[in-house]
C-alpha cells in the first residue's frame, strides 16, 4: 500500500505515520528526518538543505525529489511506504506521480491530517518540552517564530495539495485533534489497515 501522510507542522504526522507503518509493515519515509539526518552527516544535501530549514522554509522540489526518488528505489519500499512531510508542493506531487507511474504504480490513499492552527503552537512546544525533558535539544524549527514561516509555508503551497487530492478522488480527512490512539484508529480504517 503506498500511503501519503498531509498536515500542517505538529498535527501529528511523524506520530500517526510510525505506527501506522509498523501495523501495516511497510517503511515510513519521512523527508523530514532524511533531511535532518543529511544536515547531521553534513552530505551535499544537508548543506544545501540546513539554512532553509532553520528558517522554516521550504527545500527546494529537485533536492527533495531526487531524495525520495532513491529512498522509494530501495528494496523494502518496493512493497509499499508511508510518505511523512512529502509531498508538500504541486511539483513534487506531480514527481511523485511520474515516478511512481514510470513503475507501473500509483498511490492508494491520501490522508489529511485536519488541526486548527491555533492548536498547533501549542503542540509544537509541548514537543520541544517534551525533548528537553529526555535531555535532548529541541528541534532547531519548534519555535514559535519559525513555527509561523512554516504555517506560511504549508498555507501557501501545501494546503493546495489537499484540493488537489481531493480532486483525484484519493483524499480521505481525519480530525487529528481527537487522542492520538483514535487518530491512529480513525487513520487506520480509513485507508483499510
Ligand atoms: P518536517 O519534519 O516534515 O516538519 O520537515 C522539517 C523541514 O524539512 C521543513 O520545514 C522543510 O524545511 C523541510 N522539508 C521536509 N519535507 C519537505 C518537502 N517535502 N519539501 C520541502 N521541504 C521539506
């Protein structure tokens, strides 16, 4: 099954993905945690990737693109994936699609994860509470005014995706303000898990 997470930061993504991956057995391909990890190894990626990152913004489509292109190539992908964060603009879906197609593929399910902004700001500081609190530093991007750059950043072209999905018929929306069990239960019956 090859599955597309959406929602704006802090709805939940990352969480809902996880164990949505390990019920099903298939990877969760978060474009987030391979961009953080290129920034780690300092990879050619990573030092095109980290300043648009710390700012909120987005990396550009071809740097994105080619990393889920051979992240999808690897061999336990090839029975399905959970996309987490990707795609989040018009061209990398339209990549996403022709990369899939070229396979003979295409996706089966596009999941919006539905949050009202306000809460959002909240969760993104309990999340980088709750990692001071394991003696881990916060993300450099869970801050509140990076946290508006990547509000603008989802508003002004991911948001678009969801109408766009919708319109291919594949978008299927889940309240992700519920508990985060009936998220993952409400997630799981609507893309058949
Ligand atoms: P996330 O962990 O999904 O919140 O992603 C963290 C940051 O990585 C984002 O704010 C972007 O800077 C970058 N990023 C992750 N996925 C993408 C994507 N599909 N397109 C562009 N930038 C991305």
């Amino acid at each position: 099954m090859r599955v597309v997470l959406m929602g704006p930061p802090g709805a939940g993504k990352g969480t809902q993905a996880a164990r949505i991956a390990a019920r099903l057995g298939i990877p969760q391909l978060s474009t987030g945690d391979m961009l953080r990890a290129a920034v780690a190894a300092g990879t050619q990626i990573g030092r095109k990737a980290k300043a648009v990152m710390e700012s909120g913004g987005l990396v550009p489509d071809d740097v994105v693109v080619a990393v889920v292109a051979s992240r999808i190539a690897e061999a336990d992908a090839s029975g399905g994936f959970i996309l987490d964060g990707f795609p989040r603009t018009r061209a990398q879906a339209e990549a996403l699609n022709a990369m899939l197609a070229a396979a003979g593929l295409g996706l089966d399910v596009v999941v919006e994860l539905a949050v009202d902004e306000g809460a959002l700001l909240d969760r993104i500081t309990v999340r980088a509470e709750e990692a001071r609190g394991r003696g881990e530093p916060p993300r450099k991007d869970d801050d509140p005014t990076i946290l508006r750059a990547r509000l603008n950043a989802y508003r002004s072209e991911t948001a678009q995706l969801v109408k766009y999905y919708e319109e291919t018929g594949l978008l299927k929306r889940v309240d992700g303000l519920a508990p985060i069990d009936a998220v993952t239960t409400h997630v799981a019956r609507v893309i058949g898990a």
